[in-house]
C-alpha cells in the first residue's frame, strides 16, 4: 500500500487557516473574561451557560481515552457519528470528481453525506450471507476512490465482518478506511481502535448512543492519527460540542460498569428474542447478531410491520433494502417491551 494522506486531502484545504476563537487563542484560568462577546451576567434559566465551551474538549477526550487505551490527540468528537462521516467526505472528496466505496446494505448515512456533497459512490454489495466481498472491494478501486466506509458490526445486518478481510483491505487500498463500530459494545471482537498505530489509513467511528444509552446528547467519536484528526479540527465548526454534552458525557464516563451491566442485559435479552422468533410463525430465518438488535427474515414482511404499527409496537421495516427483502430489524428492548413484541407477534394473523 502507497498512502500519502496529502495527496488525498483537497488541495485548497491543506492550507486553510481554520476560525481562531477566543478559547483557541487564550488557554488557561483568569479571573475577567472579556474576549468572546458572552454574556457576563450568566444565563437564562437554571444553570450557568454563559460561557463558550472547550471547542477541543481535552478533559473529555482525556476520560475517553482512558478508557479506550489510545491517546488524546486520536480522538475527534463529533455531534454524532453521522458529523465525522459528512466532515471526512468534505475533506477529502472533491465533488464530481472523487469517490467513496460502500456495502450495501448499509447505514444510510454514508449516502446521504455523499449525496449531499456531490461525491460519487461505488456500492460493492455483501454477499448474501453479508459478508465482505474483499477481492470485489479491491477491484472496486480507481485513482479517485478516498474512502471506503465498512459498518462493523453491520447496520442493518447486525453481523460482525470479518477481521481477516478489513485488515487486508487496510494493507491494500491506498485511501482510508472508514470502520464504523457504532455497536462494537455488543459483539466479542476486539475495536479496530487498537490497530491505529498500525495502519495510518485507519479510522474508527464510535458512538455514545448505543451501549452508553445516550443518543439523546447527540455524541460521536472519531479514532485515527494525530495528523487526522489535526486536519479535521481544523475544518470542524469552533463549538461543535456543547457544554451540556460534555457535562453529561464525563459523568457517564465515571459508570462504566453501569454501561456494561446494560449491555449484559440487553445481551440476555437477545438471546430469549432469537430464541422465540426461531420457533415463530411467518419467520424464515433470524441472522447472527452481534449489535443490540435483530434482522429476522419474514413472509411477508412490510404487512406484518403495518400489523405490528396497529397494534402500538414500531419496528424497522429493511424489505427494500438490498438483500434484505421482507426483512424486519428489530432493535432489543426491556423485557417488558419484548414479551409484548412476541404476544402481538403470536397473535398476527396474515
């Protein structure tokens, strides 16, 4: 592999100098701040908010990176996952020129973002059991390819993809890879975060909104090279990360084992589903799972989702998704929640 991240970053932003704000260009303490236009008599409302946060946020990334064993200068945070999608793309994608490389089925936002951004895709389909098709992603690359993007485990599939084949395409594809891990809570293998310092090509999505239960404060991660992650602080808006979210973040840090204690159930609770939709009627086959839901193939799946939305219990209907036909993705909910699922679901009649 020849990869030169130089030659793939746009070439108009690779001398961009980036918004300075005043929290950039004061660090440290002081007792009057009058640098940044705030308002200095606090905030409206309970709390105090007045302030600008830390556009860099060095203690939560701090606490993050203890956790997951790399440094502080390899994380970037994001609102979401899906901002550090959308960011990579505008950073490295020339529109109407460059491409990215997806596998469908996948999430949904790499081609909303490509889209968006006038970036051309090339899609390498799973094969049917959903599983890399390595020699076909290879094949798949021309002169302009930037990005490939592979969900791991795999969204909607739920599968993990196998490590063998990302760590030869990590060897032989001289753009970066893209490993999204937004479930990576959930499976058994090891994150590819361990693998930064062997591939320069290497980038892993997390996500606080699955394992850590906190979709709502809209948190994202980011793993790759100091140089990455440089680039893409310098192209981020200044305050991409609100103090709230950051306050509620670093306290969930400190109840790690609570996290885990959650995955533990919903793992239980995966088990008792697969084992109940592979005994019910109208389902052909439920796929191996390591994310916090299931892809169980129906008869008919679009009028058993309709059916199941009658009776209160909303699902995600994938039978138009590629290779997904009649298939419903059922993310894993309380025990309460599941048994209603499977008494709704004894009690189709179609």
């Amino acid at each position: 592999m020849n990869f030169n991240l130089t030659t793939l970053i746009r070439p108009h932003l690779l001398n961009l100098k980036p918004y300075s704000s005043a929290r950039d260009e004061f660090k440290g303490q002081a007792e009057v701040y009058l640098d940044a236009n705030e308002n200095p008599l606090g905030s409206v409302g309970d709390g105090q908010y007045n302030r600008y946060p830390d556009p860099l946020q060095a203690k939560l990334k701090f606490e993050i990176s203890k956790i997951k064993e790399c440094d502080s200068s390899q994380i970037f945070l994001g609102n979401g996952s899906d901002e550090p999608i959308d960011l990579l793309i505008r950073i490295f994608c020339k529109p109407g020129i460059d491409n990215i490389i997806q596998l469908p089925p996948t999430y949904g936002m790499y081609q909303v973002s490509a889209d968006t951004n006038g970036v051309d895709i090339i899609n390498v389909p799973l094969s049917e059991e959903f599983h890399i098709q390595k020699e076909e992603v290879i094949k798949s690359l021309t002169p302009h390819t930037k990005i490939i993007f592979i969900c791991s485990p795999n969204n909607p599939t739920g599968n993990i993809i196998n490590k063998d084949d990302i760590v030869e395409i990590l060897k032989r594809a001289p753009c970066l890879v893209v490993i999204d891990e937004a479930y990576i809570d959930f499976a058994t293998e090891k994150s590819f975060i361990n693998e930064l310092t062997n591939f320069p090509n290497l980038i892993v999505l997390q996500t606080f909104s699955k394992a850590w239960g906190l979709a709502g404060i809209r948190l994202g991660m980011a793993f790759a090279s100091e140089e990455i992650i440089s680039v893409m602080n310098k192209i981020k808006f200044p305050y991409n990360i609100s103090i709230l979210t950051q306050q509620v973040a670093l306290r969930a840090l400190s109840k790690v084992g609570q996290k885990d204690k959650m995955v533990s159930k919903i793992l239980k609770e995966k088990e008792w589903l697969k084992e109940h939709f592979n005994e019910a009627k109208y389902v052909l086959k439920v796929y191996p799972s390591d994310a916090n839901f299931l892809l169980v193939k129906t008869t008919k799946g679009k009028l058993i989702y309709d059916k199941l939305v009658e009776k209160s219990i909303i699902v995600r209907d994938r039978s138009k998704v590629q290779l997904c036909g009649d298939c419903l993705r059922i993310t894993i909910g309380t025990e309460g929640e599941n048994l209603a699922l499977m008494r709704a679901w004894e009690e189709l009649d179609i």
